[in-house]
C-alpha cells in the first residue's frame, strides 16, 4: 500500500534517528543486542536532568503480588512543592527495549512548567516477562503513587498517566486496571503514539512494513515477545491489548496524538473513536506527515513544535 508521505521537514530527523537505531534488525533473535545497543543510545538521568532546578530520588516500592519490587525515579521542582499534579511516565520501547530514563529530559521539562511530581517506573520487559508483567508492575508503581502523593508534595486526585509507544499502551492499560479495580484515580491519560493493537493489521500498519521508525516488522517482534501464543487470540489480556477492551467507558480524559505516516495511526484513531462513542472524553491529534514520535526527533520541525504546543494546551485546561 502506498505510504502517506513524511513531512519534508521531518526527514532529516527521521534518517539520523534511523542511522542510530536501525543498524541490526528487531527480530525475535535480536533482541537483546538490539537492547543492548538501546542502552548505549539513551543518555543518562545525569545528563538528561543536567543542572536543572530540580530533586531526583529513586524508591523501590512494591510490585505486584508474588512479584519483584519496582524501581521510581521521582523528580520535583528544587524545595518541594505541596498540592501539585503527578505525571506518571511509562517509557516506550515496544515492550522490549529501553528503561525509566528513555525520556525523562521531557519529564523533567513538564515538572519545571507545571510545579509538578514526574515518576517514571521500571518495568519488566517480555520476552523474559510476557504480559501482564508490565501493565501490572506499572500499575503497581500507581497504586504507591497514589497512596504516597501528599509524601511526595502531590494532589492524588491530580494524577495523570502519560507514555508514548509502548508507554502510551501501557498507559491506556493502567487507565482500564485502575477503572476495572477501583484503584487510584486518573485525572487523565496521554497516549502518544500508542500501542495498542496486536493484530497490526490496519492500512497504516501496511503502509509502514519496512519503513519508518518502528515498522509493521519491529511491531510483530514486540507483541510476540509480549503476548506469545496468545497473540491473536481472543485470549489476550485487553490490559496488555487496550485495543481488545470491549468496554472503554468511563475512562478519564484521554490526549491521544499520532503522526499520519506511521504504523499506530489507525488503531490510535479507532481508539479515540470508541472512546467518543460511549460519550467519553478525548481529544485526538493526527499530524500530517508525522513520522513515529516525530516530536521526540525532530524537535525543531513546525509539526512538531504544533504537536508540542497542542499537547501542552490539553495539560493546561486538564489542570485548571
């Protein structure tokens, strides 16, 4: 099929982003070099937080019962705030690569704009740890959160749970846990290209099979490692595969963002349309010529100073 084109500004960003990953193909025998590989490319909390005003602390909380404990990175404005909101942060990597610091330059970014407690969670990635190890570790690191937030100077009742890619699925599967369970409330939910549909079978799945950032191929490699024999079948946890809920009512707010021209746009887009169509709500971003997590790489792009822009908007009405 053919593919909706890039955003020739993008495409810059785009060829050195792929020249940095793109080197060893993600298969299923290839995923631990290519994490390996992941580890060397994502800088460190040092450098990333930099000598920005703010507090970093690690806890190690409780994980699911009869699982490991789970590793937060826990960042604040420098002296501590009282009240404000929490951005819980699930980072991406198809549920097989990176860690808690694989964005935490964006994290630290949100805290310092809106006085607010960032947590980023570790969690255990398939294929050593097939689902739901990682929504429920990362639901396990909310539940604490939510429990702690007056410790940590934080509103539980201002928590909102944000990832992109894999995190952005992640972060949808915390958002129906927490709705089916009872648990923490969410005052919203940010999906940014998320993955959400294991069945990659879409347009835009087909129209990105070997090209792009995170292609119909890196997708396959990442929901068998996640889901094994139960990939495809109706056996799937919708928790892992929010795709798969047959209910997503009564959801909290939803900010879902995606480019055009990749693999996630479709099954992004139908999710926002299920969400509307219990009367639930969402506000859905689909920029043209996007490319996967175009904003992340190709930060001085008009697109994605508009996709920026947008998402910061829809923090600040949540927020007021």
């Amino acid at each position: 099929m053919k593919p909706v084109p890039y955003d020739p500004e993008l495409e810059p960003g785009l060829a050195a982003f792929l020249d940095l990953v793109e080197r060893i193909p993600l298969r299923a025998d290839t995923i631990l070099e290519n994490r390996a590989r992941f580890a060397t490319i994502v800088p460190s909390l040092e450098q990333q937080v930099g000598d920005r005003p703010v507090d970093v602390e690690e806890r190690t909380v409780p994980g699911p019962p009869g699982a490991p404990d789970v590793v937060l990175t826990i960042i604040r404005p420098r002296g501590g705030v009282t009240g404000a909101p929490a951005f819980y942060a699930l980072h991406g990597g198809g549920m097989i690569l990176g860690n808690r610091f694989f964005g935490v330059d964006g994290l630290v970014d949100d805290v310092l704009r809106f006085g607010a407690v960032g947590v980023s969670v570790e969690y255990r990635l398939a294929p050593e740890h097939p689902a739901p190890a990682a929504v429920e570790d990362c639901y396990a690191g909310l539940v604490w959160l939510a429990e702690h937030a007056a410790e940590l100077g934080a509103d539980p009742a201002r928590i909102v749970v944000t990832g992109a890619s894999a995190g952005g699925g992640l972060s949808a599967g915390v958002a129906l846990l927490a709705r089916d369970r009872g648990g923490p409330h969410l005052l919203g939910q940010v999906l940014l290209c998320p993955m959400l549909d294991d069945r990659n079978a879409t347009p835009s799945a087909r129209q990105y099979d070997g090209i792009g950032a995170w292609d119909r191929h890196n997708n396959d490699t990442g929901w068998d490692a996640l889901l094994g024999p139960l990939r495809g079948t109706g056996e799937a946890s919708p928790y892992a595969v929010p795709a798969r809920a047959k209910d997503v009512s009564n959801l909290p707010p939803a900010y879902i963002d995606v480019g055009a021209a990749e693999v996630f746009r479709d099954e992004a887009t139908e999710y926002a349309l299920r969400i509307w169509a219990t009367g639930g709500p969402a506000e859905l971003h689909v920029w043209n010529g996007g490319y996967h997590a175009f904003a992340g790489f190709s930060p001085g792009a008009e697109v994605s100073r508009a996709a920026v822009a947008a998402r910061l908007s829809w923090l600040r009405r949540l927020l007021s």
